[in-house]
C-alpha cells in the first residue's frame, strides 16, 4: 500500500489533503443550551487562574515571588532519591502495564504497614484504595455515599468542597471558622447540622491555613459522629460519614501534633475515610498516586466507581512507593530535611511580617504549625489606593501583586465569602532568595498605603 508522505497504514486517512476545520468549530445556534447544567454552573479553580496572571507577569519580565500554587519546585523540593530511582527501575522491570484499578496489591500491603508503624492504626489490607492522586478519591467519596440533594458539612475556610458539592449535587453546609479554633469547626457550632448530614469533611493538617487541629477538638467531633450514628442506628436512617483528609500529615512543626480521629475515638471507625496521598508528603505532586482507607464494604463500591473512571495510579509509581513506604529510616530522613528547608521558608516569612506588625503596619500572622502554608491577615480596608477605596481582599491581593511583587491567594478561594483581609501564602516553590527580595517590596506598600 502506498501512502502519502509520512502517514502509515491503519490511520484511517482517505486524503493526502490537510483539512482546517477552524472555522467548522462554532456550535450551531439552538433553541437551548448545548452543555449541561452541570457544565454550565462548574467554577475553574480560583488559584490557578491567580497564577496564570503571575505568569504572564514574569513572561514580561516582572519580578513575582509566586505564593500561590500548593505545589513543589523540584529545584528546590525533588522527591527522595529512593522514590525517583525505584519509579526509573520499575519502568525496566516491565511495571508499565495497567495496574489493577483498587491499587497494586503489594503497594497496598506497604500501605498497611506504614500505618501501622507511623500513625499506630492497624487496618486490613481490604480497607485501602489506591487511585491517582487525592482529587479522584475526594469526588469518589463523594459519589459513593452522597446522592444529590444529600447534605454535606464543611468548614470554611477549606479546600474545593463547595466544588465537590457541586459536582456531585449535594447540599453544601458551610460552617465559618476562624482563629480563635484554628480554623477548624468548633465543635458545638457543628453539632446543630449533623442531624440531616451524609458527609462531614475534615482537613488536618489544614489547606489554605497552615494550621493543625487540636486533639481536644477532633476528640470531640469524632465523638459527635459516633453519638450521631448510635441515634441513626435506632430508626434505621442512613449513617453519617467522617472524611478526614490528612494528605499533609508529615508535615507538622514545633508543638503541633498529628493526629487521627480514629485513634483519638476508636469507635468512629466504622464511618471514617482517611485520606492519604505522595503529592505533598513527598514532594510528588505529579507523581498522581494516593490512597484512601475505610470500611472494606464502602471500599469496595468506591473502588468500581475510580474503575469505571480510570483514576488509576500509575503502576510502576505505585511499585516504587511501595518499596519506599517499607523504608522508614529514609523516609525519616527525607522529612527531617524536607521540614527544615520548609521551615526556614515559613519562619522567614513569619519573622518578617511579625517584625512589620510589631512597627504597626497593618498585617497580622499566623505562626506555621503544619503543611506548607502561612496564614497572613492584611486588614487594609477602609484606605485609599490612587483614589479608590480599598474594600474587597481582590484589591488588596492586586495591589499586593502589582505593586510588591508578591502572589497570595484570597480566602475566597477556599469557600470564605466575607472579605475578612485572611490570604494564604504557599512556599513549596519559592527560594530563600525570593521571599528576602519580597519582605521589603510588602513593607515599602504597608508603609504608603498608611499615609494614603
């Protein structure tokens, strides 16, 4: 058979003339809308479009200490040594075949006994689902306890529930939460809403603000669980589940502690889904591999729904994890250092925007406990930029961006819907170098924005 230029058998090509079909792309006009409702009401991430402004800000040749995205400079943060070489040597080994869509079973058994040893949690091999990354695990708890119209409860600030919401038609409950709690709910303002809940969801150590929940206060969530299920148990109403994302885990500093609420209230076991993944343990963020733990009954049903959506780990990603999870003096070793190159970064930018505070500018600061955040409040409102009134933490996050060179992010992209002046600075892909050049540029725009 000859074929035109480069083209070989099997491409189903009929002609060796190129067709442009640019201007065949316009969806016809109709009597109703082409996309569903669902489309037609999704939110792209608030973040990555903030980032896509710093980009083109430094494609121009504009100086940006990028704060924004909750990711890993590989110059600065790799992955462990270990990690990278057993990905390199189960490509070799052949390891580039589907895996089994639940999780590769000796990847899961490593699982089991990392838990085991790290976290003093015992779980059977049968309790662990494997699946690319964090995101397709929180959408299949999601889809596989939530029917729409269900209610799911959530403090905010947190991360992307009110999306999940969404996505999966549930009824979002929001409850505010500030820093007298940590950000974290207070319990006796969450218990009124979990009477009529499908799903409670908790983030400890906690995205956007850096912060780590008390034992006290997850103690007495778990418990409100447990109480809440013992009186479903009684009418035969569908339970109550507990998803507690721990994906920072790691992570914690000083006196801050980790902690689970299985352990803390053994009895909520039935009904909670801990949530794990490599992304920010181990600086793997597109490594895509994580993994949850649960009741082996809700497992199951959840393993045929990331099956049916392909949210697979990678294979050879998960034989190497595997291998690395067994290795606990280097994994120890790996966080020893990965905390004190984080710390210098989050003490850094804590130091200096103490020292600013303690000059009277308006700032306001939250010590780092966990993950790779920095919580920072500037209450700018009710000043004047070039004549405008400052009213809305967009104009502060822009004047920030513009006029120091300095990318945040607005609680607003984590649910907040006040503008309360609270942003969340992330330092996993900022050097030294940058956040020392950007201390100055923040006071010299505190300084003038104070004798506007």
């Amino acid at each position: 058979m000859n074929l035109p230029g480069n083209l070989s058998p099997g491409m189903g090509v009929h002609s060796a003339t190129v067709m442009d079909v640019s201007s065949l792309l316009s969806l016809p006009e109709s009597s109703g809308p082409a996309l569903s409702a669902l489309a037609r009401g999704v939110i792209g991430s608030e973040i990555l479009k903030i980032s896509a402004d710093i980009r083109g800000m430094k494609a121009r040749g504009i100086t940006v200490c990028n704060l924004t995205v909750g990711d890993f400079d590989p110059a600065h943060f790799p992955i462990p040594g270990m990690l990278l070489e057993g990905i390199k040597k189960a490509l070799v080994e052949g390891n580039t075949n589907y895996p089994p869509s639940d999780g590769v079973l000796l990847f899961r058994e490593a699982i089991v006994r990392f838990y085991s040893q790290a976290l003093r949690l015992t779980y059977p091999v049968e309790s662990v689902l494997v699946a690319s990354g964090a995101r397709p695990l929180i959408y299949a708890t999601y889809q596989t306890v939530v029917d729409p119209g269900d209610t799911v409860v959530y403090p905010v600030p947190s991360w992307n529930n009110n999306h999940y919401c969404h996505l999966t038609g549930a009824r979002p409950v929001e409850v505010v939460s500030g820093r007298e709690t940590g950000f974290f709910p207070d319990p006796a303002k969450l218990a009124p809403h979990l009477e009529n809940a499908r799903l409670l969801v908790i983030n400890s150590p906690l995205n956007p603000t850096g912060t780590v929940v008390d034992p006290t206060i997850l103690s007495a969530i778990a418990s409100l669980v447990v109480a809440e299920n013992n009186r479903r148990l009684q009418t035969g109403a569908r339970p109550l589940f507990l998803l507690y994302d721990q994906v920072y885990w790691t992570l914690t500093f000083g006196d801050a502690r980790h902690c689970t609420p299985v352990e803390l209230v053994p009895e909520v076991a039935p009904y909670t889904i801990l949530l794990d993944a490599v992304s920010k343990s181990f600086c793997g963020t597109g490594l895509r591999v994580g993994w949850a733990l649960m009741p082996p009954a809700i497992r199951n049903r959840m393993a045929d729904i990331v099956g049916h959506i392909g949210a697979w780990a990678p294979k050879a990603e998960q034989v190497a994890t595997a291998r690395l999870l067994d290795s606990p003096t280097l994994v120890s070793e790996f966080h020893r250092d990965f905390i004190s190159r984080l710390r210098l970064r989050l003490d850094a930018l804590y130091e200096g925007f103490e020292k600013m505070r303690a000059e009277g500018l308006p700032i306001e600061v939250i010590p780092p406990e966990g993950a790779i955040y920095l919580t920072v409040r500037f209450p700018l409102f009710g000043g004047h930029r070039h004549g405008v009134p400052i009213t809305t933490n967009e104009q502060i996050r822009t004047i920030l961006l513009e006029e120091a060179g300095i990318g945040i992010v607005p609680f607003q992209a984590f649910g907040l819907r006040e503008n309360s002046g609270w942003f969340r600075l992330s330092v996993g892909s900022v050097s030294m170098e940058d956040i020392e050049s950007a201390l100055p540029r923040v006071e010299k725009v505190l300084h003038s924005l104070r004798t506007a």
